[in-house]
C-alpha cells in the first residue's frame, strides 16, 4: 500500500510540474507576440521620440494605445521612478534586473509578463534616449488567454496540494508503527482494518470539504478584486476622455470671450467656460481617487509640512482662526512628502470650511506616541457629524452644498498607503475632531 502511495504522489507532482512549465511555455509566448507588436509599431514611436521632451512622450503614447499595441504606456527613469502616463498606470508593478538594464542599454527591447493578483499585463521596455539622460517607454498590454489560464491552472493546483496532502496522510497511517498485539481471529484483523480505513475515508471526506470551502472563497476574492480593477480601468479611461473634451470645450470658450462679441453672447461663453473648468476640477479630484498611486518614502519633516498647511489654510479661510498648536521642534517621519501634504490639506480644508459657518476655531497638533507612532489631531468648532453620518468615510458622501465627499476618502487611501489611519469623532465640547495614526518608520515591507 505504501507503494502504491508513493506510485500515485509521484504522478501527481509530475502532473503539477507539467502544469507550470506549460504555463512559462504560454507565458514566454505571450510575451513574444507583444514584443512582435511593438517591433512592427516601433519605427513610429521612434519617430514620435524624436522630438524630444514630455510632448515626444505624448505622441508616442497616443501613436500606441491607436495602434492598439498598448492600454497604458508610461515614462520611466531606469531607476523604476514613473515620469509620465497615458491614460494611467499600468496596473501591475515590475523591477528590472541587472542583466535587463544592460540589454535596455545596448539598444535591445526587454518583454516581460508581470500579474498582480488576477491582473496580467505584458510589459515591453524601449530604450528611449534623450540629452538628460535614459529614459524607458514601457507598453503595457492586457493577456487575457493568460489570465484565464492562470485561474484554470489555480484551481488545478488546489487540487493537487488537495490530493497530496491526503495521500501523506494515508502513508503515514499505513507506515505508523503498531505495538504487537496479541494473536487475534483473522476476523478481529479483519474489523480493524475496516475501521482504519473508514477513519481515513472520513478524515479526507472532510479535508477535501475544506479545500473545496477555501477554493470557492479564493475564487470569489478573485473575481470582486478582477471587477474593481476593470472598474477602475473604465472609471480613469472615462475620466481621461471627459477632460479631453472639456479642455477643447474651454479653449474654444475662451476664443469667444476674446472675440469682440455682444454682452449676452459673451456672458453665455464666460459660463461655459466656468461650468467646464468646474467639471475639470471634478474629474480631476476623482482621478486623483481611483488612481493608484506608488510611494516615494524619504525623510519628511512633519513640523514644516504641517506648519505650511496651516499657513495655506488660514490664508484661504480669514474669518476662521487656523492654527498649528504645540508644535516647534522638528518631528521626522519616513514617507512620501507631496502624497502625505495632500491628504493632511483635504483634512484640515475639511475642518476649516465646516468651522467657516460661525467664523470658528480649528486646531492642529501633532505629536509622538509609544511603539512608534505618531499622532495628528485636528480639531473644530463647526457643526459636527451629522446624526445620520455612517460614522465610516466612503467616497462621494458629503452634507457640504456642492461638495463631492471625495476629500477625506482621498486622504484616508493615502495614510493607508502609509500604514496608518484615519478616525472621525464627535467633540464632547462641540464640533468635530480627525485623528491620524502613522507610523514613524513608515510603512512595513
């Protein structure tokens, strides 16, 4: 029976190489052909380089994504730092290799597939020189063949580590020593076997009900994290055509401001240009929410950062007295500063317009914690929640007149993306306060 054991496991490994190398066989394919593609568009993204600057980078990319060699195209430094994208970032994230730099280096184009998750992309690096420097053009291509392979290939592989996991155990109960017993009716033996083996059929009756149960939930995560992900594609694809067409909408608005036109006709232009510039300002914010964004972390003074979002603030805001409490000496964190100074704006323009009604107080201060951490409290006098908040932030929920409710939800993604957190709370003397978390050293790896 051991044997046989051994028979049927070697079998089943042998079943699960032949999967994998099937898959980097389909892999090095995929990656092939989209290196094949942009080889034939290449001579027009070369040509389109040639001018030289971020609007070379431009051409090129609309040249590819009408060729369709491409859904996201993107500017790189070599060493990874985005410069540029059309229509965003590609959805998977990938390191060169030493031995790739060099081959980028001598001329060669370098095609890769990277996943993350459910999501696969084919990556094609161009050499792109320019008189700074080197700079990369990496094309990014969705495989969809490859993607469903994956997930056919997942599920096969649960039921091997399925069926391997139970043939371990059937050899180990059929290797586990026995304490000699006494010279028994060939019946006796005869029972105990039976009842070993209706153990053992129970036992993997049950093991294979929770693989079965993990599988399903897997399966499900994947397909919620497939549907954001190709929502989130739409939602940017839609809001980079919208402000194509709002931008042409306001140039040819103001070409009729300046034309020497009526009062009426040039009062209707002024508010179309408005209406548009508003609409912009709108997609723009909810780009900025839907997109993903990749930190740079360094050293950053929280003092100075805070001091200068006060200052903005309270220039901004007059009537309602902004101030930044407690806090002289410097406190240093490890983040990314532009990132970090954005969402702690969108809390404390949050604080300070809700405080603007009474020409109230808002207060800041910061300061440091046990275990690392350190704390950012930012406190009004405004009205406070609301009864009916859902004491949860979610995107597009505000009691603001004309407010979009993507403020807070766009800094809470941020100090996510940082480690940290962000808490919403009644004061007990009146108004609201926002608590942030973060941690000192950044986020963990």
């Amino acid at each position: 029976m051991a044997l046989a054991l051994a028979v049927v496991g070697l079998f089943e490994v042998l079943s699960l190489l032949q999967g994998v190398r099937s898959v980097r066989r389909l892999r090095a394919r995929v990656a092939a052909e989209a290196e094949q593609r942009v080889e034939a568009a290449r001579p027009t993204l070369e040509a389109a380089l040639a001018l030289g600057g971020p609007a070379s980078w431009d051409l090129a990319a609309r040249a590819a994504l009408s060729r369709g060699v491409a859904s996201e195209v993107e500017v790189l430094e070599p060493g990874g730092r985005i410069l540029f994208s059309r229509p965003t970032v590609a959805p998977v994230a990938h390191v060169l290799g030493n031995e790739q730099r060099r081959q980028l280096a001598a001329g060669r184009p370098i095609s890769v597939v990277a996943q993350e998750g459910p999501v696969v992309r084919t990556l094609v690096y161009l050499p792109v020189p320019r008189a700074a420097g080197e700079v990369l053009l990496r094309l990014a291509a969705p495989a969809p063949d490859l993607e469903e392979e994956l997930r056919e290939r997942q599920q096969v592989l649960l039921g091997h580590l399925a069926s391997l996991a139970a043939l371990v155990l059937a050899g180990a109960l059929v290797l586990l020593p026995r304490e000699p017993e006494p010279s028994a009716p060939p019946e006796g033996a005869l029972n105990a076997y039976e009842q070993a083996m209706e153990r053992l059929r129970d036992h993997g009756e049950e093991m294979t009900a929770r693989h079965e149960a993990e599988r399903h939930r897997m399966e499900e995560a994947m397909r919620e994290s497939e549907a954001l992900a190709r929502a989130g594609e739409l939602t940017a694809g839609i809001a980079h055509e919208v402000r194509n067409g709002l931008g042409t909408i306001v140039g040819y608005a103001r070409m009729l401001e300046r034309a020497s036109l009526p009062e009426d006709p040039a009062a209707a232009a002024r508010s179309i240009r408005e209406e548009c510039e508003t609409l912009e300002t709108v997609v723009r914010r909810f780009t900025d929410f839907v997109k993903l964004d990749t930190l740079e972390l360094g050293e950053t003074d929280l003092s100075r950062l805070l001091a200068r979002v006060v200052a903005r603030e309270a220039r901004a805001r007059e009537e309602v007295r902004t101030r930044l409490v407690g806090l002289e000496a410097p406190l240093v964190v490890r983040a990314d500063e532009e990132l970090l100074e954005r969402a702690l704006e969108n809390v404390v323009r949050n604080a300070v317009e809700a405080a603007a009604a009474g020409g109230g107080h808002v207060e800041v201060t910061a300061s440091e914690e046990a275990g690392g951490q350190v704390e950012i409290r930012i406190e009004d006098d405004g009205p406070g929640l609301a009864p009916d908040h859902p004491g949860e932030i979610r995107a597009f929920y505000t009691t603001r007149p004309g407010g979009l409710g993507l403020g807070l939800p766009l800094a809470r993604k941020i100090l996510l993306l940082h480690g940290g957190s962000l808490r919403l709370a009644n004061r007990a003397a009146g108004g609201a306060e926002v608590v942030v978390d973060l941690p000192a050293q950044g986020p963990a790896a």
